[in-house]
C-alpha cells in the first residue's frame, strides 16, 4: 500500500523510509527496506501475516533493486 493504493495485506510503505530504522533494532532503515524485499520472512510487522511471495529479487537487477529501495526510502 503506498498512497492509499494497492491491497491491505502489508503494512503501509508511504513513509516506510522514516520508520524502518525503527522495525527491528540495529537495522539502518535501508538494510531494514533491502532485507525485506530480498527475504520478505525475516522479519514481519506485528499484525500482519507473512504473505510476501518469495523470489522478487530473481527479476531485478542489482540497480533496479537499489532504485527500489531508494524509491522507498524517499517517498513520502
């Protein structure tokens, strides 16, 4: 769900970049986004379920997956 769009299976990611050094401790936020996109299990949000396919990373090259965290941690 980024800006009200999408489904209501995840948390929101909005603002992902200004809470996700605050999810799991010891975590820098873009460690935090990197790890959940390569390895969606590893930590999940109280109240959710883990859902998140596994295997996304197969499709983007290591720039496209750079650009998307970026992307996220930036979009507010």
């Amino acid at each position: 769900l980024i800006d009200g769009q999408g489904g209501r299976l995840a948390p929101e990611l909005t603002r992902i970049g200004t809470v996700a050094d605050t999810r799991r401790p010891g975590a820098t936020d873009e460690e935090y986004i990197r790890e959940s996109i390569v390895s969606p299990g590893a930590y999940i949000v109280p109240g959710f379920n883990d859902v998140m396919p596994r295997g996304l990373t197969r499709m983007l090259s290591a720039k496209d997956l750079d650009a998307l965290i970026l992307f996220l941690r930036d979009h507010e």
